[in-house]
C-alpha cells in the first residue's frame, strides 16, 4: 500500500468479485498496451475517490490532473495520447457533458438504458457479467448522421464471438455519393439502418435506400436525451448502437404515393395561406384610401366587389357608377355602398391594388392546378376514403383530401384511436410531478393534421341538429370556445380512425345524444332549478305513439 490507503480496484467498485488477475486484465483493456508485468506496476495503484467524466487522456499522469491521480512504480510506458476507456465511460453516462461535477458512486444495475448499455459495451469486449448485458436484435446495422453536405455512417456488426466491430466512413450527399453509400451498406450485408429526421436532407437517402434495407427515421430529440455523443463520428456510432439493442422508435414515414399526395396538399395549403396575406394586403391598401368596402360587403374579392376594384383601378372617382356596378343581394345596399365608396384614391394607390390583384389571380390558378393535380394522381383506395370521410359535418373534399394524405387509409402504423390523436397532437399532455398535475396543453404533433382539424371542427360547429355541434356548445360554455374546437376536432379525428379502420359509414349520432347518457341527472338539475325560480314541477312520462 501506498501511504496506507488501499489500492483501487475497478472491478470490485462494481460490485464484482475480483482477483489480482482480474485487475491486471482491466489494466491490459484499458490501455491496451503490453502485459501487466512489463508496465511495472504490479503492485501499488492508486486513484483518488473523485473521478473524471470524459476528459481524461493516455499520457504522463500529474497530481490532481482532472480530478485523477496516479502513481507507478516505473516511468510512464506510453508514448502519445489517447482514451482512457473504463472510468471515462462509467463517468460519461452518469453525468450530463460538459458540468464539472462528481458522479455518485452507485452499483451497476439493469433496469436503467445507460447501465446496460454500459455492461452490453463492457461484456462486447471480453468482460463476463453474468446475465447483465442487453439483448443484440440486429447482428449488422448501420447508423446515418445527416447533414446537409455529408453523411457520416457507422456499420456496427457483431461477430460469432460476441464482439464487436465497428467501421465509420464519411459520404458527400450527391447523388453518386449516396449510391456509393449504398453499395457500401449492400456490400457489408447491412440489415437495419437508422438515421436522424434532420430537417429535409434525410428525404434523399431515404429515397435511394427505401426497398432495399430496414430503415429508420428517428426523431433527433430521442437520441439526444441520452447523454454522451457530440461529433459527427460518435453520433453515428451512438444511432447504431442504439439500433442494435432495439432501442430507436421510428417515426411514420408513408409510402412514396402517398408522400407525393402528401406534398402537393401542404403546396396547396401554403398557396391559400399566400392568397389570404394578399387579401389582407388589398383591404389595408383599400383603407388607407378611405374606401369602405368591407364594411357594406361581406366579400370584397366577391364577383362585386371585383368590379369595382377594376373600376376603381381604371380612374372612376364617382361612388354613384361605382355602387351600381353591385349584383345580387348586394344591390339592397346601393346607397351604404355610395357612401363607403366615396375615398381619395391616388396613383399610388392604383399600381398598388393592379399589383396585388394580378397577384391574387396567379395564386387562384396556381391553386387551381394543384388540385387537378391531385385528382390526378389520388390512388383509387384514397379516393374511396376522400368520400367517405366528406360525409361528416365540417369536412369538404379538400379537407378530406389534406386528411387522408396525412395519416393514410390504412390504421396498422397506429395500434389504436388514442394513438393517432397524440401522434396528431389533438390529445391532452400528460405533465405530472410529485402527485400534482402541473399542464394539460396539447402534445406537438402533425401540424399540417392538427390545423385542418382545427378548421373542420370550426365548420362542424355551424352545422345544425348534429352531434358535434352540441358537442361543441356543451364544452364551450365551461372550458372555452378553443379548447371546446381541439376537443371537437379530437372527436373527428377518432371517428375517422373508425371510419377507415373499419371501412362503415359516418352516422350522426343526432344532437340529444349527449343527453340521453345522462338523461335521468339532467332531469333533476332542470327540476332544481325550476323549483329555485319558485315553481312546482310535476313530472309525468309522455306516452309514445302505438
């Protein structure tokens, strides 16, 4: 002993019986160098209680050094840097990177990811703990880190032996890389290959791999949780690793027809949003020229009001040819309509609204084309689905459209209801600590989904003698007109889960529905509160007709 501590050993710190043989083979792992005896410290070894997290490197050990001391009996045998594996690790998935701080000193268990993960790394390399180490799903797989100009992927395989092997490449993301890329993976006899959703770069190597390996898209925000990796190269060793051990939830990729449906909906949504602002941008040209349209028509951009425009764009000053230009209903108004037209329109104003009109009619037809694209190319099952789910209160065929493309019409990726309307983002949160419940808002979900369900149930609302509708005016009394609409749209959503699942019809369930659940408790609240307002209720049951 050394100054009448004792010496360290690892193995026993967790919580495994070990010999002086047993330390010597750590040591040989560790710096993987030559044979105990010839490093010369066969007898005193020293480490302070305090450990490093990841920092720590194979050179010349100084006192202190990184929160790490030691002592040989010989000179240091090593020439060079490099890692120190076995503490590092231990340290580096107990602890999150870059805090300066002491991890507790706890026994290896496994039920935790990371304490198995780290005897599944240990036992990889000859080490033998019993049944501690984690099931291998994949003997061959690969992991991708995306970029946007590179690809870095890590082939991990496991041997006959049980040990690991382990090759990194780095790719461009051109498509002769990517077929390279490919062959590569082909090559090595990669089964299961897994990568991050990084923006839009992984729709590429999606495209190129689909068909002809297992892939993976991963939400980034699961990988990061677990601490550890930060370079592009440990990153896809880390998605490989994590792979292996069937530890990754992929994310819901559609087949390519759907996706190019898909697509072309979330085109035709941008564009009506793009003709909103420049509707908006005309009414605000219109107000700053103290022309009043709005106020008298319903619809400025109506058949009417488009006319007037142009005849406002051409010169005409006076209100009276202006208002007569009205049709329809909108001649009831001519005389607010003489007044609201009554402004000071300049030349400025002129080119502005030209502008903007010409604008909105390229729009139109852009919208136009994009839905006789859609028709066109809507496979036959879709089209089906399309018509069956308008048959509800508040949906329209483009609606049905946006729907469809989004979720499918098939229900195998969502095991139930509840699953779609999280996936969705139409369910409650679930945030909960010490038995309090601390936030019920809504999950991050699909947005394109949740926004058009958002605009059905707005719809659903208006429609009379439905069950949505009294749905609607039951909550929005006392939870509020908007989470009155996402509970409205969550009804939607499971009704369509059931209407494509189980390929039947929408019936309206009718608007007294809600009631008959709970038909006799309604009955004595009606009752109280007549006899509150000082009347004597009788009730007698009313005869039906025979």
């Amino acid at each position: 002993m050394n100054g009448g501590q004792p010496a360290y050993n690892p193995i026993a710190r967790e919580g495994v019986a070990a010999t002086d043989l047993a330390v010597r083979k750590e040591l040989r792992w560790i710096f993987r160098e030559q044979p105990t005896d010839d490093w010369g410290i066969d007898g005193h070894i020293e480490v302070e209680e305090n450990w490093c997290q990841s920092s720590c490197r194979r050179r010349h050990p100084e006192t202190n050094e990184n929160w790490v001391s030691r002592r040989y009996r010989r000179g240091w045998p090593f020439s060079g840097r490099g890692r120190l594996l076995t503490w590092c690790l231990r340290a580096r998935v107990s602890v999150w990177p870059g805090h300066r701080r002491v991890p507790e000193t706890v026994a290896s268990t496994v039920e935790s990811t990371q304490s198995r993960l780290l005897l599944s790394s240990m036992s990889s390399r000859g080490w033998s703990l019993g049944d501690s180490s984690m099931d291998i799903l994949y003997t061959c797989c690969a992991g991708l880190d995306v970029h946007k100009k590179t690809v870095v992927a890590c082939i991990r395989r496991i041997d006959a032996k049980g040990n690991v092997q382990q090759q990194t490449r780095t790719f461009g993301t051109m498509t002769s890389q990517l077929l390279e890329l490919a062959d590569w993976l082909r090559a090595e006899k990669v089964s299961h290959v897994a990568m991050e959703s990084t923006g839009v770069y992984w729709k590429p190597i999606w495209n190129l791999l689909e068909g002809e390996f297992e892939l993976l898209l991963v939400n980034a925000q699961h990988i990061k949780m677990v601490p550890g990796r930060k370079t592009d190269v440990k990153d896809s060793e880390w998605i490989a690793q994590l792979l292996q051990h069937g530890l990754l939830r992929a994310s819901f990729v559609p087949k390519t027809p759907q996706r190019e449906v898909r697509e072309l909906t979330r085109q035709r949504r941008q564009l009506i949003q793009a003709k909103a602002s420049v509707a908006n941008r005309i009414q605000k040209v219109l107000e700053d020229a103290n022309i009043k349209l709005a106020s008298v028509a319903t619809d400025v951009l109506g058949v009417s009001g488009r006319d007037m425009l142009e005849a406002l764009i051409q010169g005409q000053k006076d209100s009276r040819p202006l208002a007569d230009l009205a049709r329809g209903k909108l001649r009831a108004k001519i005389p607010q309509l003489q007044l609201a037209l009554h402004g000071r329109v300049t030349d400025h104003h002129r080119f502005l609204l030209r502008l903007l009109l010409d604008e909105l009619r390229h729009l139109e037809d852009l919208i136009s084309r994009v839905n006789a694209r859609i028709t066109e190319v809507l496979p036959a099952p879709f089209a089906e689905a399309v018509a069956r789910l308008a048959t509800i209160p508040g949906i329209d065929v483009h609606a049905a459209e946006n729907i469809v493309a989004e979720i499918g019409t098939e229900m195998k990726q969502f095991p139930t209801a509840e699953h779609l309307a999280s996936w969705a983002g139409m369910s409650p949160g679930n945030r909960e600590s010490a038995g309090k419940r601390q936030s019920g808002r809504t999950t991050k979900g699909n947005r394109w989904l949740r926004g058009t369900l958002v605009q059905v149930a707005w719809a659903a609302t208006h429609t009379k003698k439905s069950y949505l509708a009294a749905l609607y005016r039951r909550l929005a009394g006392r939870r509020g007109k908007k989470r009155a609409l996402v509970a409205v749209g969550h009804s939607i959503l499971v009704t369509i889960y059931n209407l494509l699942k189980n390929h039947s019809n929408y019936v309206d369930l009718g608007p007294s529905y809600l009631d008959q659940l709970q038909g006799k408790r309604l009955t004595q609240s009606l009752v109280r509160r007549l006899e509150q307002l000082g009347h004597e209720v009788t009730l007698k049951p009313k005869l039906t007709a025979a």
